[in-house]
C-alpha cells in the first residue's frame, strides 16, 4: 500500500490538520517570535520607564541616608563632648567628687522633699537645690568673694539636704534643723556632711567660731520676732570672726503682692509674723510664715552682724537675700532682748491674716 493510499484511508480531520501543517508552522514561528520580540521591548520599557528610576532613587537615598548616618555621629560626638565638658564644669565648679544627687545618691523621700519646697516634684526640687547653690554664689560674689573662699560651711535649717548636697565635698558640711526625720535622711544618705538635730531654741552643737560661712534659707522666713534674734545671736556665735552669714527672708516680692493697706501696715512695723494651721501636724506650732521689710532688716540686723549686702529676690528670684558679717574681732556687744532692740528701733508686729508660702 502506497503513501497516496493510506493518506486517503485517514479521516478528514486528521488529514486536513496534517495538510495545513506546512501553512501554519511558519506562521507559529513567526508569531512566536513576535510574541519574543514584543516581550523583550515590555521588558525593555519596563526597565527603563519603572526598574532604571527607582535604582536611581534607591542610590541616592542611600546615600542620603549615609549622609545623615555621618551627621548623627557627628551630633553623637558633639554631645558626648558637651557632656564631658559639662562634667569638667561641675568638677571645677562642685569639687571633684561632687555627687549628682538623684542620679548618683538617693533623692530624699517626696514627704521630706515637700517641707522644704512646698512641691513634690523631685526634677524641681534637684533643680532649686543647684539653684541655690547658685544663689549662693552669685550672693558672695556681690560682696566681693567666691564659695571657693570658704571651708566650714553651716547650713542652719538645712531640711533634708536640698542646698548642702551640691556643696563640694572638699569643705567641711555641716547642716542642723528641728526636722530630726530629715535629719535622720541626711545622715544616712549624705555621709559626707555632719548631721545635728537641734531644738526650736539656741544653742546649737557646735563650739563658738566654727564657721567661716553659714548660711540659713527659708528658716528666718518662718520664725517669729523673739526666735528671729535668739538665732541671730546665736549664728554670730558660731561664726568665725569675719565670716559671713547668709539669710534669706521674705521681702520684696511678697510685700509687692499685698494689698495697699495690708502693706502699709507690714512696713509701719517691719515685720509680719503671719499665723495659719497651714504647718499643722508636721512643724510645731511657733513655725508660722514671717514677712519682713528691708528697712526693718537693715535696721534691727545690724546689732548681730555688720550688713554687707541685701540682695531682693536673690534667692530662687522669690526672697531677698541677706549677706552679713561678723564682726572680725568678734567682741561685739549682741542685744540683749527682743525688748531692748524694739524699743530701740521702734519695730515689731503680728498679724493673724494667713498667708501662706513655703
Ligand atoms: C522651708 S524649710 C527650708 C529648708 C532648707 N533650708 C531648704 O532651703 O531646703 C525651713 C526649714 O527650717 C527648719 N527650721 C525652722 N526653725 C528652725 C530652728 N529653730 N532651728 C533649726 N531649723 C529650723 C525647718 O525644720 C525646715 O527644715
């Protein structure tokens, strides 16, 4: 059987594809070969309208991002640099071994913190303890000298600590108030300083011209006329002849915020001794809030110590700062009484009106 013969045995589908064969296979071959062309032109189009650009962006976002990786360093850098010098600054400034109180040594218990400043914000607290110690200095330098100066330093009323732990430690510290609990905290968390409880009246424990530099925030500021000169006296017996003594005292800003009578009244007598239950239960009852006039201070002061300087709002920018000297020979003639140096000078005065500050 020939080829013609079984080509014709076939059935006509079969037969008809197997004739079309030589037609369509050239066209499949052309088609496949646009459809190859086609592809790589989308590919092509697809890599230079959408791949190309973002390769590019990519390249200059990491080089972007290189960029601001070297700027971060050298911010890095620059505040490890600031920190250092800042600590440089602190070492100068504090002594060598000054603590950093809240980071470095325990924060004193937010009861104790709120008698001394009146808030329980340990940041504020730490913040107005420095500042003090600022207050301080910038106080002595008004009259011509530097805490650097000193060496024997008495924080009277020194509460739980807030001033006398940024003291540098080179000096010799110590603090003495009523507050036996703050005091108490003190002497466990700040064993560098010298500790002491003392009562609501003199003496103190320590030996006549112990110090060359005491200083007393916010304590005068709540006592009233009779213990005002008690202490007075008693901070000229412990200074050395010609240190200084620090007070501060509610002044001018206070008498700024009364109203005009209530005013005139405090500077007609000098000084306010202003009674509340504000303090109940946590100071006894003779601890009241004390308003004074400068007049008064500069008048009245001036038989314990010789007034070098009466600073208003040099401490914290809210009380006037005090800045006294013991005589240098130390034999001065102190008053006697409260009696004696009222009657003097014409001074004195209580008033029952709460108003209440720290
Ligand atoms: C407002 S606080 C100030 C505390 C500290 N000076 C300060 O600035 O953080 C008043 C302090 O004075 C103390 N104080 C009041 N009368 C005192 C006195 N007669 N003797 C010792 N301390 C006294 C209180 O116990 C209290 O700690």
């Amino acid at each position: 059987m020939d080829r013609q013969d079984s080509t014709a045995r076939m059935d006509p589908t079969v037969r008809s594809w197997l004739l079309s064969i030589p037609i369509v296979a050239p066209v499949l071959r052309v088609g496949a070969s646009c459809i190859r062309v086609g592809t790589q032109a989308v590919r092509r189009r697809v890599h230079d309208e959408w791949v190309a650009p973002l390769v590019v962006q990519i390249g200059a976002l990491e080089r972007e991002i290189g960029r601001l990786v070297e700027r971060l360093e050298e911010a890095e850098a620059e505040r490890q640099s600031l920190v250092g010098r800042q600590q440089e600054f602190e070492e100068i400034r504090f002594g060598a071994t000054a603590p950093r109180p809240g980071a470095e040594t325990p924060a004193p218990p937010e009861t104790l913190r709120w008698r001394v400043v009146g808030t329980r914000d340990l940041e504020a607290y730490l913040r107005a303890g420095r500042q003090s110690v600022e207050d301080i200095s910038q106080a002595l330098r008004s009259v011509g000298r530097e805490l650097s100066e000193f060496s024997s330093v008495l924080d009277f009323g020194c509460g739980c600590g807030r001033t006398i732990c940024w003291l540098p430690r080179t000096m010799r510290l110590h603090g003495s108030d009523i507050d036996a609990e703050a005091i108490g905290w003190c002497r466990v968390n700040l064993p560098w300083a010298e500790f002491d409880v003392n009562e609501e009246l003199p003496p103190l424990a320590y030996e006549a011209e112990t110090f060359d530099l005491v200083y007393a925030l916010s304590v005068f500021t709540h006592l009233d006329e009779d213990h005002q000169f008690r202490w007075l006296a008693e901070l000229n017996r412990v200074t050395k002849p010609g240190g200084l003594v620090l007070v501060s005292i509610r002044g001018k800003r206070f008498l700024d915020e009364m109203p005009p009578e209530r005013r005139a009244e405090v500077e007609r007598t000098g000084l306010e001794f202003v009674e509340s239950d504000f303090w109940t239960g946590v100071f006894p009852d003779w601890y009241q809030t004390t308003n004074h006039t400068e007049e008064y201070v500069r008048s009245r002061y001036r038989g314990y110590f010789e007034l070098l300087g009466y600073l208003p709002l040099g401490l914290a920018g809210q009380q006037d700062f005090v800045v006294l000297r013991r005589d240098a020979t130390g034999g001065a003639e102190l008053p006697s009484s409260t009696a004696a140096t009222e009657a003097d000078l014409g001074f004195g005065g209580r008033s029952q009106e709460p108003r209440l500050a720290p």
